[in-house]
C-alpha cells in the first residue's frame, strides 16, 4: 500500500507537471515518460519497488529539470515590446462620462451704464459781424413799425436849421394806426404851437388839419406853420414816414451802445450809397433802439459842417405798441 501510494503521488506529480508543461506548449522529457510508463506496468514485484525507490532521485531531478523548463516556457511565452509581439486589446471599458456639464445659469445682464452725452461746448459759432447783426437788427426795426397795428409814443425834438443856425424845440405825443392814420398833440414848443393838435394821412395828400381850442384849419402840409425848422413835411419825420424812407438804398451797422433814460440801448449808422432823400446835406443818421423788442428810442441825422453833434435829434420817451387805442386818441378833440 505504501509503495503504492507513493507511486500515486509521484504520478499525480507528474501529472501536474505534464497538464502544466502542455498548457505552456512543451512536451515531457523522455525519461519521466519512460519512468511513468514502468511505474504503471510493473506494480507487483519488490524488485520493481527497489527499483523505483532507486529511480526517485532521478525522478526528483528530472521534475527539477521540468520545473526550468516550464519556467523557460513561461519566460518566453511573455508578451515583449519586440516587433512581431502581439498585445491583446484591452477588456477594460471606459464608461462612457455620466456627469452633464450643465447649462450655464448666469446670464450677462444689459449693460446698464449709459454714455453721458459730452459736457464739452461745442465749438463757438461764428459771431455774425457789426455789419452783419446791425443789418439783421435794423430790418427787425422796420418791420416792427410797418406792421404794428397801432403805436403810442412820447418825445422830444431839437433842429438846427442848416442854414440860419437857428434852434427849435418841441415836445410832442404821438398815436397813429395802420395803414398810415396819425394825429399829432404839441406839449411844449419854442415856436409858439403849444397846443395844437394835427390829424393827417402819413404820405398821402397833401393837406393836414390843425386845431387849436376851438379852431380848426386845414393847412397844406408844406405851411410854414406845421412843417419843422428846415423846412421837413410831418409825412417825412414820422414813423410811417421814416420807415418808408429807410427801406430802400439805406443799410445800417451796430457801432455800439449808450444809456438812455436809464436803459442800455444798440446804436446803428445808417447810410446811403446815394443822396439821402430826406435831406442832401445828411451824412449819416443813427438809430437807437432796445436790442429785446427792437423798439425805436433814438434818431439823429448828421450834416458835413459837423460831424460830432447831430443838427437832428429826437428823443422817444415813451414808446408802445398796443393791441387798440381809445376813439379820442386818433380824432381832434
């Protein structure tokens, strides 16, 4: 039983070494395969256990030797990085990403700051010149008395007549309506007229008629008793008539200001290229004015014998422009 046994072990061992020499692709030496075949075969004699105890170290090393050989085996059958090895695809698989990138949430919001428009002023605009503003204003002022429906005004008058020297003074309230009614009260006057009331139509006809108390006349408008101290119709030296005179072959210039009455007002030179109409002697007239409502306030007329003082000037108070006028202010009473 004991021989048997270790003959089954021995086997088995062999066995092993066998399924595991196969496995790796070698064969068996052939003294293991002889020694199987008579341990198999002849299992009853003792001369045949004598001679298997015999073999043992024989087997022993040729087991040795299979081991070296199954390692040599295992050796070469590893996978190297030389050219014809083989690498066998990876089993791993990559699962596949389950986290989501999400959506972002944040959103730009409109910008909310605003371009503030530039504090710097704007480049200067041209300034119109003295010729040009004068000529601006000086049409505004002719425009404003031809086209009031009614004018109220107070004012003082000194004439030099051009030849005698001689010097006349009067103070004067003056209504007139459109188109060219005009009626005249004398409040002071060095010729005697204190008094008298006219009534005439302003470049039409050549009559004009006067009372004084309880006398009215009709006179001609070029009486020396109505006409001015060189010898000027009322029709010339009237609104209506100065306006009409200025509109056409006069230009004006702004020169300057001066106070009048306690009021700043723009003065204009006023010219012609001509003869003046309204007198031949005349140089140059100016023509005071309150630049916000272009209301007449001053005019003087200039001759070559004297540059500097005006022989005519006239001095408006008082000057208004209202929607009506009462029924007395326009008749003779």
């Amino acid at each position: 039983m004991r021989v048997v046994n270790l003959r089954r072990i021995i086997a088995m061992g062999l066995v092993a070494l066998s399924v595991s020499a196969c496995g790796s692709g070698g064969d068996l030496p052939s003294d293991v395969s002889s020694a199987l075949d008579s341990s198999v075969v002849d299992t009853s004699s003792s001369s045949s256990n004598d001679e298997l105890a015999a073999a043992i170290p024989k087997i022993l090393a040729g087991i040795e030797d299979i081991k070296q050989e199954i390692k040599a085996l295992e050796i070469r059958s590893t996978p190297t990085s030389s050219t014809g090895s083989s690498t066998k695809p990876s089993t791993s698989t990559t699962k596949p990403s389950t986290s989501t990138t999400k959506p972002s949430t944040s959103t730009t919001k409109p910008s909310t700051s605003t371009t503030k428009p530039s504090t710097s002023k704007p480049a200067a605009e041209e300034k119109p010149s003295a010729k040009e503003q004068g000529e601006a204003d000086f049409q505004a002022i002719l425009k404003k008395v031809q086209s009031a429906p009614f004018v109220s005004l107070t004012a003082e008058k000194n004439e030099k007549n051009l030849t005698t020297g001689k010097v006349s003074y009067n103070k004067i309230q003056m209504n007139s309506k459109l188109p060219n009614v005009v009626k005249i009260n004398i409040l002071k006057s060095t010729s005697g007229s204190e008094g008298v009331q006219a009534l005439y139509t302003s470049g039409v006809g050549s009559k004009i008629t006067v009372k004084k108390l309880f006398i009215k006349l009709d006179l001609a408008k070029n009486d020396e008793k109505v006409a001015s101290n060189n010898g000027y119709l009322a029709d010339d030296i009237d609104l209506f008539g100065v306006a009409k005179r200025w509109s056409n072959g006069y230009e004006a210039e702004l020169i300057g200001t001066t106070q009048l009455a306690g009021k700043t007002i723009n003065i204009l030179k006023i010219t012609t290229s001509g003869t003046n109409t309204l007198d031949k002697r005349i140089t140059h007239e100016y023509l005071g004015y309150e630049p916000g409502n272009y209301a007449m306030r001053l005019w003087e007329a200039y001759d070559k014998a004297d540059a500097k003082d005006p022989y005519y000037r006239m001095v408006l108070n008082e000057i208004s422009f209202p929607a009506s006028l009462p029924a007395n202010a326009l008749t003779l009473n």
